[in-house]
C-alpha cells in the first residue's frame, strides 16, 4: 500500500527534536524556525511535555465523551486565566480546520442564514466548510464543498467588508488576525474594531481564526486582543498541542448558549491531549512566551529589515514573513541543505515564512541570522 501523494517533500527525515531544532537519521542538525507550520509553540521534546504526556499515559489515555473528564475543565480554566479571555464556553475538538467547520456551523444556526463572508487571501483549512472560505486554497474546493453562499471581500478594502456585513444577508465573518498562508497581512485593529460594531448592527456572527495567529505567536495571546474586541466565536490550534492534535472553538454562551447534541466529537478533548495543551500552558505561563514573542519578534524584525533582497517584513510576534525580491523557492531549499534551515513559504512567492518556537532565545536568533545571511549571500 502507497502513501497518498499530498505534499511534494524536501529529502529530509527528521527523527528527534531538543528546542528549536531537529536532527535527520545522520544526526545533522537543522535550526527550526519554522515549528511544522506553527505547530512547536513550546519547543521541541519540552521535558515539562513529556513528563505530563507520560504521567497521563499511564494512567488513561482515551474514553469517549460520554463519561466526566476533569481535564477539560483544567484545560478550560487554565486557558482563560492565562488568555485573559474570560466567559467563553470552550469546545474541544482535533484541528484547525475542524474547529472552523464547528464555527461555521455554530454561526448559522445562531442567525439561521446561509451565506459566510470571508477575506481574499485567507485560509481556514481543508475540510468541507472550511475550504469553502478559503480564498487561497480555491483550487482544492470539489463541487461538493459548495454547500454555502461564500462572498470574499478584499482585505485591504474596510468599506467593502462594512458594506457587506451591515447588509444582513451573511451568517458571519471569518478573519484571521494575521493571514499565514495567505501572506502575513495584518488585519488593522481600527478595522477589527469596525468590523465588530457593524457584525453587532446586523446581528452578524464575528469569527476570529486563531489557529495560526493563536496562543502566543503575535506576542499577545490572541492577535485579536490588540484591537480590544470581543469575537463571538474564537478558533485554535496549532501551537495549542505542541505537535498533539487538539483544537478549541471559544463560544460566546450570551449569543449562543449550549444545547446537547448540536455539537459532538469523538476524539475531541480526550485525556492525553488535554494533559498535552495544559503542559503547553504550563509552559507558556512559566516561562513567559508571550512577552518573549513580542520582544524578541521586535528585534528580529528590526535586524530582518537591514538585509539585502529585502522589500518589506510583515507580521507581529514570531509570526513574521520576509518578502523578498525574488521568489523564495530555491532560496529556502539552499537554506535547508546547505545551511541546515528550515522555513516556511506561503502563496506569495517572494515571501519567506517564519514560525520559530516561542521560547527561542537571543542566541538561536544570532544563529538564524546568520545562515540567513550567508544564503542571501550565495544568490
């Protein structure tokens, strides 16, 4: 039997991480400013991690939500203390994309409308709703993802997306606070802050993809919290697990009160991936990521805008993408097999994607720049 083709590969094989890096069967070492699309929030084989991963496994591993686990509400607890986010209703699930298919469907049956407003240039995953709104993945839609009305306003353009939800027809609207795929564009706070006032004026669902630009990355906890709104509806991910799967939907329950059986999930909220995101927490808190995002993302910046090639660095955080004036392509393979590299890409050609860990320090950002750099130089 064949591994469905799905992703074209670099010939690397990671077989262990330790922090920010990850070494192949050889035992070479590559430097990952990358985090497997933002996923290693808190570094790779973090020892408070697996000590809380292992401690779970031996005692319970998985049952079905049809039985009480004090985890979830540890989970739930844990994220709001450290968030800030308070009186959400949290519903745990697998992944990204998943949890914007629940908020989706949460948003509908809220206002009963059928038709989503999203943004150009977004991506919010690849199952059937959440491809549906995805402007950058288009071409992976199949007829039958076309179950709902999407209309796409430009990112850039606030009228247009005022105009449109003020009009009632839409369901929701779907934003990431910063785009990733779709090219680390920034949504201006004053725009949230709009955007929010007309979704109250037409009773519109207000849904805030977290999922990359979540738990940390933008140097607030959410990137969302830096227009001071409250969305009705928050999705994560990612770095929520640290490489565990697990996803969470923030319900507002003054909008959208629980009801049994609306939602379910099989492996949502199980035992080992609760004690995998409250470690991830854990950690966070401790060790005080977020702030460690924003300041170090601060001077990466700064130093990341003084190098040749270099016509503009977006993002906030380590959420950052370096556009460059050539595409990236051969670029970021040079930096992976020759200066032992790894970075990201997104839809725009010319621009590198960079994700690190959040507990990177200021010797691991020296290190990058300067394989950066001595990869610029061989162009």
């Amino acid at each position: 039997m064949n591994i469905y083709d799905v992703y074209s590969l670099y010939d690397v094989t990671p077989v262990k991480g330790k922090g920010p890096y990850v070494y192949d069967e050889s035992g070479t070492e590559y430097l990952d400013f990358y985090g497997g699309h933002a996923v290693i929030s808190i570094g790779h084989s973090h020892p408070h991690y697996i000590n809380a991963i292992t401690d779970q496994l031996e005692q319970i591993a998985f049952y079905s939500n049809s039985v009480n686990n004090p985890l979830q509400q540890e989970l739930a607890d844990k994220l709001e203390a450290i968030s800030q986010v308070k009186g959400y209703d949290l519903f745990l699930i697998n992944s990204g994309a998943e949890a914007n298919d629940n908020a989706l469907k949460l948003a509908s049956f809220y206002n009963g409308r059928k038709s989503i407003l999203a943004l150009t240039n977004s991506f919010h995953g690849r199952t059937s709703a959440a491809i549906n709104v995805t402007h950058t993945g288009r071409k992976h839609q199949a007829p039958i993802n076309h179950g709902a009305e999407v209309v796409y306003c430009d990112h850039e353009n606030l009228e247009e997306i005022i105009k449109e939800v003020k009009s009632g027809h839409h369901a929701c609207i779907i934003i990431e606070g910063i785009q990733g795929v779709g090219g680390l564009d920034m949504i201006d706070p004053s725009y949230l802050q709009d955007i929010r006032k007309a979704c109250d004026e037409s009773d519109t669902i207000l849904i805030m993809d977290e999922v990359q630009c979540g738990y940390g990355r933008s140097g607030q906890f959410f990137s969302f919290q830096s227009a001071d709104i409250r969305p009705d509806i928050i999705t994560t991910a990612k770095g929520m697990g640290n490489g565990f799967p697990v996803s969470g939907v923030l319900i507002d329950p003054i909008k959208m009160p629980a009801v049994k059986s609306r939602l379910g999930t099989t492996y949502g909220g199980n035992h080992l991936a609760c004690a995998a995101s409250i470690a991830v927490l854990e950690v966070i808190r401790e060790e005080n990521l977020v702030h460690n995002a924003k300041t170090l993302g601060a001077q990466l910046k700064s130093a990341l805008a003084q190098l040749p090639y270099v016509t503009n660095v977006k993002g906030a955080g380590l959420m950052m993408g370096l556009e460059l004036e050539f595409a990236i392509k051969s670029l970021r393979k040079d930096l992976i097999f020759k200066h032992q590299l790894f970075t990201g890409s997104s839809t725009n050609p010319n621009l590198l994607r960079l994700l690190p860990p959040l507990n990177i320090n200021q010797g691991h950002v020296d290190q990058f720049l300067e394989k950066l750099s001595a990869g610029l130089k061989s162009i």
